[in-house]
C-alpha cells in the first residue's frame, strides 16, 4: 500500500470517528474527568460550609447534616489529583473555605460581642481544622483510580469483571470513610483543647434531636460527629462507583458495604429510641399528649428555646 493510500485511509477514518462516533463505542472510553476549575471547587466547599450551618440555630435543618460533605468531597476528589505545593495548597483552601463559611453562619453571635474578636477568629481558628481537614483528605485518601475492564471483552466476561472492580473499590471506600471521619472528630477534639471552651457547634450537636444522640452517653458530644461524617463520605464513595459503572456499562452493582453501614446506623437509631424512652420522662404523665419531652435550660442566643 502506498504512502497517499495509507493517508486517505487515515483521514477518512478520522473523519468517520467525527461523523458517526457510536462507530468507536468499542473503544475503551476515558475514565478520568476533567479537574474542576478553582471557582468552582471553592463555591463547593462554601456550599458544604453552608450545609453544616444550616444543621444549626436558626435554620435548624438538622438533615443537612448527613450531606454537608458531599459538596466538599466533591472539590477534593473530583478528576485527576493535584500535583505539588499548589495542589496541597488548593486542598487546604477548600476546607478552608468550609470552616469559614461554616462558622462565620453558625457562630453569628459572636459577632454581636466583639466585631474584631469575630473576624480573625473565623478567619484563622474556624478555617484552620477544616483545612487540615481537607489537606489530608485530598492527599492521603483519594479514590485510587483503578484499571477499567476492557470495553471489548464478551459481555458476561464483562459483567463479571465490573463485578470485580466493585468489590475490589468497597475495601479502599470503607477504609477513607472511617480514617476520614476519625480525623474529623479528632480535629474537633483538638479545636476545644487548644483554646479551652472553642468546641461549639460540633456536628454532633446537630443531632439533638435525633435518637442517635443518646450515644453521647457513652462517647461523648464530639464522637456523634463520627456518624454524619461516615454516612456522607462512604456515600459519595458508592455514588463514584455506581456512576463509573453506569457511564461505562450502563448497570451498577449492589452497594452491600454501603448498606451493611445503613443497618449498623439503623441500629444504633433502635438503641437510641430504646434510651430516649428509659431516661426521658413520658410527658403524658404532666402534659396528656403522650410525647417524650426532656426539660432543658439554655443560657446561649444560638441556641433554640424551645
């Protein structure tokens, strides 16, 4: 074959990818999106911030809580990883970002105290922690990009090896959801420490109301943080997996790792309902309306009266 023969067959192979492209379907299709611009990251990690802080007085969305990650994790773990002091240094300003967001809404009131004591208190202690946060979350416990199945292989050769993919990503899944939400809760720890009294709005207050709560009589307020954190990281962790598989294959596997944690928190939540009922007082004894009622006293403008 000639050289002009063998550029005419190149060209209109290009120009047949171009026109008909379901003609290369067979092709193994990209499996790395592209990086999300500064912008857009920043403006994800302030919605997390946001999140968290509508979990609080006065919003008092307390299910915000139990997605208030996602939006961060999604500007830490979203495309290729960033490479270097500037990608260590993008990672620390999106849970910067976070914190500040979080706690310049939540701890609103201080402000109406001391206005030079607000601002350089969110700015450098309310930023710090979740900036840790995010720099070991986006250096240390990234997804690994695992080999994709080979598009061209028959199909049930193909189902079973996307099988094996799924089961291989829920170990390293499992693994970033309890080494992430540990140091979330450490951090929290170390923020009341190092100033003494500064441990307010920890996420796990914003479970107050939930059955869940009454584990802090056994690990403490700061612990319960531990549980809307898990939810939230391993559920963006399965959403990666089911939408790498349905881009790519068009079906998705069962989330067994996803679902035995839904039924270790629905446990949890059965204990909890069975502590509410021995310790709090039936208020149909007083009332007549048979609810669980606990009296409570609050000194705090942030906090809720009822």
């Amino acid at each position: 074959m000639s050289q002009h023969e063998e550029e005419c067959r190149s060209a209109f192979s290009a120009e047949k990818a171009l026109f008909f492209p379901y003609s290369t379907m067979h092709a193994v299709p990209r499996s790395t999106p592209r990086p999300l611009p500064l912008w857009a990251a920043i403006l994800l990690s302030a919605l997390s911030g946001a999140l968290m802080a509508c979990s609080f007085i006065p919003v008092d969305w307390s299910g915000c809580v139990w997605i208030a990650f996602l939006p961060l994790l999604t500007a830490l773990w979203y495309g290729p990883r960033r490479e270097g002091k500037r990608g260590a240094l993008a990672y620390f300003l999106y849970g910067w970002t976070c914190g500040v967001t979080f706690f310049g809404i939540s701890l609103w009131w201080i402000n109406e105290v001391s206005t030079l004591g607000y601002i350089p208190l969110i700015l450098f202690y309310g930023g710090l922690f979740p900036g840790i946060w995010g720099l070991v979350m986006g250096t240390r416990f990234r997804p690994a990009r695992l080999p994709l199945p080979d598009a061209q292989l028959p199909s049930a050769e193909r189902r079973r090896a996307w099988k094996e993919w799924a089961m291989r990503d829920m170990a390293p899944s499992a693994a970033a959801a309890l080494a992430g939400a540990s140091l979330w809760v450490c951090l929290e720890w170390l923020r009341g420490w190092l100033i003494p009294g500064f441990n307010w709005n920890n996420l796990g207050v914003a479970l107050y109301g939930n059955p869940l709560a009454q584990w802090a009589e056994y690990f403490g307020v700061t612990a319960l943080a531990f549980i809307p954190a898990v939810f939230s990281l391993w559920l963006w962790r399965v959403c990666r997996r089911a939408g790498t598989m349905v881009m790519h294959e068009g079906r998705r596997s069962v989330p067994w790792d996803f679902f035995m944690l839904v039924a270790v928190l629905l446990g949890m939540f059965v204990i909890g309902v069975q502590w509410t009922a021995r310790y709090a007082p039936l208020s149909g004894v007083s009332t007549g309306n048979g609810a669980f009622t606990v009296p409570v006293m609050t000194v705090q403008l942030n906090l809720s009266m009822k």
